[in-house]
C-alpha cells in the first residue's frame, strides 16, 4: 500500500529528527515520542511549536519509505546526539546505536535488581504450568541445548566424590534397564537426532521477527535483538507468546508484516 511517508522536524538548534507513518501526519505528530527521551527532551525544553514540522515524501510503499529513512538519516546524520535526535539507523530491521545499547542494558539491570516475585505471581505461574506437556520437538531441542551446555564442563574432586557416593551401592536390575530401553525407544522412535523436517521447523522459529512495542524497532529474530540489546532471547520469546509481560522492561510481540 503506497500510504507511507517520509518526515522531518527540525529545532530551533537545527537538529533533526527523521521518521516515516502510514498515519495521518497530525494523528503521528499528536502521539508523541515519549519512547525518545532525546527527542522528547527537546520538546519539552524548546516547545512543539517552535519545532518546524515538514513532510518531504507522501505516497510511498513501505519499503520504499524505510530506504529514504535510512538515506536521511545517514545524509543528516540525525541519529548523532550532536546532528539529530533518532536513536536508531532507521528501515525496517533497526541498528541499535552503542549508545541506545547502554541505556537498555542499564534498564534491564535496575529492572531486575533485587526483584522478588510475590506469593500472588508465583502462584500465578505454578497454576499457569500446572498440566502443562512439552512436545518431543521441545524435549528434543532441550536435550541438545543441556548437551552443548555441558559440553567441556569439569567436575570438580568434590562433586566428583559426592555422585560416587550417591551411586555407591546402587545396582541396576534387569528388568529397570529393559524399562528405560523402552521409555527411550518410545520417546525417541527415530534416535536422538534431529530429522530435517524438525531442523526446518526450528529454523522457521527461531527467525520469527519480533518487535519492541515501547521503541517500535523491529529485529529478525529474538537472537537477533538479544545482540542488540543484550535482552535475553528467551525472555523475548516468552513475552511473545504472552508468557511473560515484559522482557528487560520493555514489551515484545512477533512482528507480522502488513499486507
């Protein structure tokens, strides 16, 4: 759909901040930009309207407003604290600056500082995975996650001493190792390895897009934004499947493109 445009507000210090709305100019502007203190700072501090508002493209598919984005924004060098005030590189899969990185971080580590979960949440969750039943595809992928995890890992002599003595004594029968061959065999029909198809379906998982619903950057997938924000992925994960509310204090949905 060609409803896409291109705009720029530019301060009294001539400083530029950049963007691209398949809104209504007006109904954009009157949103705000509470998620760029930068920017918002800047609002406050000067006044909306000494700020020149100016729409430079209308009509433009999405793709074709996310490359002038990201051409402005390199030409104006706006997402430079001294130039502008974007806090990204602009387009549909946004560069976090190392700046925008640090403030994340910094979120995410008061965020969670000596958090404690109440009685009422804890519960919350123990009912929510009450009965709950992973997949084979799941256990699989857990297995194997456990495996590379431990994969180099040395015991220490005490731990080492401290399984010797669980196990010391303890003796396997017959008819224990015929069960476990079964549970195994049942769980596992076609070995522990991975059939293409499976490997297919995680690859297709795994680069799911996500968005951040306070900043609006879209990553390629959850791994992708824990590189940029150093979110972790599966806490991303979880807050797209409506697991959990928030990841690193932020909100995160898997992102569908609009036809």
């Amino acid at each position: 759909m060609n409803n896409y445009i291109v705009y720029m507000h530019i301060s009294p210090n001539r400083k530029k901040y950049i963007g691209i709305t398949s809104m209504k100019f007006n109904k954009r502007c009157n949103a705000g930009y509470k998620n760029n203190e930068y920017f918002t700072n800047a609002i406050n501090k000067c006044g909306w309207d000494n700020i020149q508002h100016i729409i430079l493209y209308k009509g433009l598919t999405k793709e074709e407003a996310e490359n002038k984005e990201i051409e402005l924004i390199a030409k104006y060098k706006s997402n430079q604290r001294e130039y502008g005030y974007n806090i990204a590189n602009g387009g549909h899969v946004h560069c976090v600056s190392n700046e925008t990185k640090e403030k994340i971080s910094k979120n995410n580590a008061r965020y969670w500082k000596n958090k404690q979960l109440s009685e009422e949440t804890k519960n919350k969750i123990r009912r929510k995975r009450l009965g709950q039943h992973q997949s084979e595809e799941a256990k699989m992928k857990i297995s194997k996650n456990n495996a590379h995890y431990n994969l180099g890992k040395h015991l220490s002599s005490y731990q080492k001493q401290r399984i010797s003595e669980t196990h010391k004594g303890i003796k396997i029968t017959e008819k224990a190792k015929q069960k476990r061959k079964l549970t195994y065999q049942k769980r596992y029909p076609n070995g522990f390895h991975h059939t293409l198809e499976a490997i297919e379906k995680m690859k297709i998982i795994k680069s799911i897009p996500v968005i951040c619903l306070e900043t609006n950057i879209i990553y390629s997938s959850a791994k992708e934004a824990k590189r940029q924000t150093n979110i972790n992925d599966t806490t991303i994960g979880l807050c797209c499947k409506d697991i959990r509310k928030t990841a690193g204090g932020f909100h995160w949905k898997y992102y569908k493109e609009q036809s």
